[in-house]
C-alpha cells in the first residue's frame, strides 16, 4: 500500500503536469457535436426573419465546387432562453445578443470558452437591422473563423495519431511535411511527384504533391495551374483502364483565390476532377506556391472520391491536410 506521503507526493506531481499541460487554465470539457455542425442562438423571431435569412444565406449557402448541392454548414438554432449547458459544449456557436442597451456594436471571436477545442463568435447589436448589418460586413471573417476551427481540429487530431513515413516521404522530396493521420498510405513516389491516399470501400481521399519548374513570368494564373495539373496528372495518376487517366473537368470553370496563411502565400484553385473517358470524378483543391530558391512551383491538392455519399466533409478533411505543411525549420549555423 502507498504511504500517506507518497500519496501526497504522487498527487502534487498529477497537478502539476496537469497545470504544465493546460498552461494553468481550468480544464475543459471535450467539445461536442458534428463536424461541419453550428449552433446558431438567436430567438425564434428573428431566426424565422430577416436576420435569420442572412444567417442561413451565410453560412448554409451551397458549398462551391462540389458535384451536388450540399451546405457549407449544417445549422441548428437555438432560443436564447434554452441555450443551457447541453448546447454551450458545442464546437462551433454563434450566439447574437440583440439589446437596444447593448454598448458597442461589434463581431467579438472566443476560443475554448466552455469546452475544448471550441469556436464561438459573439455578434453584439442593438437591433436584428444593425445585427444584419454586422453580418454583411464582417460575414467572410465569421465563416472563415469556423473553418479555420475545423481545420484545426483535423490537424491536431492527425499529429495525435500520425503516419510519419509519409510526412518523411514529402520532405525527402520538397524539404517540407505534409501530415497524414494512420489510414493513408503512399501510392506513388518519384523525384517529382507523390500520391498518397486513405482507401476504403466506397471513398477515396488523396493528396498528390507535384513540383514542376518556374519558367513562366507568371505562372499562378488559372490557365497555367490547370495546363500543368493536366499534364502532371496525364503521366502520374491512370484510370482503372486503358487510355484513361485523371484531368480537370472541362465543364465547371474552376475558381482561384490568392490566400497567406501562416506567413506563406499560395494560390488557392477549387474545381471538379474526371477521368479521360471514363466516368469516375469529384471536387479537388490545391496551393501552389514557389519553392524557397524560386525555381520551383510546388502544388499541395486534396482530392475526393465518394460517388455514394456527400462529399462536404470527406473534401474538408483532407484539405485540412494541405494547411498543416511546413518548411523544415533552418539550423542556425556558427
């Protein structure tokens, strides 16, 4: 049996590694619901009305570049009054505080308010008009703080459970990492390009990482994007038959955006995948960025097949991957 003062001693080290942990901030609960889920609170009156409209306009819009309609985010609405602990656990809550007392007028963004890890965003307004006008000026920044939160969560939950080889195999290549959770495993490997996918019975989630030279002045438009994943495509990635192979879809124009994301600039391109006569295809998405010398043009792309299922969340999770890539880090040299 342990002695009174070995208990005390066993307990202290507990709560100090606790402490250490939790950076000496209460512990708390797991969050809870679906991923791609949000708590929406706000009365019934003002939910079924305008603001409510803009709500859904916002944040249950069509999500682009999918085959099929699918929303960006499923909502659930919550009364004020019934917004107890049940709900305040959830991973993703927008909570409007309508009060013609209410001070300033403003979007305020928590983390980990009662759960971990946890999103919620508070818009403060006198009125439902002035709260709809808030929606509409800080609407992008509201829905991309939620994906960011979800992302995040991917990521976390992939360096808990990773496949190192692979990140291993993207650095030989790029002298940065890719993380993977287990699940995935390596297609494909050559000087120039790699593929990497989680395969199950009626999905596909891949990543494929490419290098191709920067020769063009300006290579990031969306012509020269798509002229080089069709041709790197062509020669990596074949179809399940003769003379047939991955492309982009010829009939949705695909969409590119200009983003940073932790001090690296990319563009992003969103579309839809087929296969050269054949019927297989999904949505991709991919950043493409220069190599640290500039010589190179470095593509990350996610890419989704799951012709039985949405495809909303399958695509977000392995896209969360592309956000997880990092240089290695530069020893310092005496």
């Amino acid at each position: 049996m342990l002695t009174f003062k070995r208990i005390i001693t066993l307990a202290a080290a507990v709560l100090c590694l606790v402490s250490c942990n939790n950076g000496g901030k209460t512990l708390l609960p797991n969050a809870s619901g679906k991923a791609g889920e949000v708590i929406i609170v706000i009365d019934k009156d003002a939910w079924d009305g305008t603001l409510g409209n803009d709500v859904r306009g916002l944040l249950a819009r069509d999500c682009e570049y999918l085959p099929q309609r699918e929303p960006l985010y499923s909502l659930v609405n919550v009364a004020s009054g019934a917004f107890g602990d049940i709900f305040k656990y959830h991973r993703n809550i927008v909570i409007f505080n309508i009060d013609p007392e209410s001070g300033k007028e403003e979007t305020i963004y928590h983390n980990d308010v009662w759960s971990h890890p946890q999103c919620v965003i508070e818009v403060n307004a006198k009125s439902t008009e002035s709260a709809s006008a808030l929606l509409a000026k800080d609407g992008l920044t509201i829905a991309e703080a939620i994906e960011q939160a979800e992302r995040n969560r991917v990521i976390a939950n992939t360096l808990l459970y990773e496949e190192g080889k692979l990140a291993e195999a993207v650095d030989k290549m790029l002298g940065g990492k890719v993380h993977c959770p287990v699940g995935y495993d390596l297609k494909k490997a050559t000087d120039n390009f790699i593929w990497i996918a989680d395969e199950k019975q009626h999905s596909i989630q891949g990543i494929f990482v490419y290098r191709t030279p920067a020769e063009d002045s300006d290579p990031f438009t969306m012509e020269k994007i798509i002229e080089r994943r069709n041709a790197v495509l062509k020669e990596n990635v074949p179809g399940m038959f003769d003379n047939t192979w991955m492309t982009t879809s010829k009939y949705v124009l695909p969409g590119v955006r200009f983003l940073k994301y932790q001090n690296r600039e990319f563009v992003e391109t969103r579309g839809l995948w087929e296969v050269e006569n054949d019927f297989m295809g999904g949505p991709f998405v991919s950043h493409s960025f220069y190599s640290k010398d500039g010589k190179e043009i470095i593509t990350l792309e996610a890419w989704v097949y799951a012709a039985k299922f949405d495809k909303r969340q399958y695509l977000r999770q392995v896209e969360s991957l592309l956000y997880s890539f990092e240089w290695d880090k530069e020893e310092n040299v005496e």
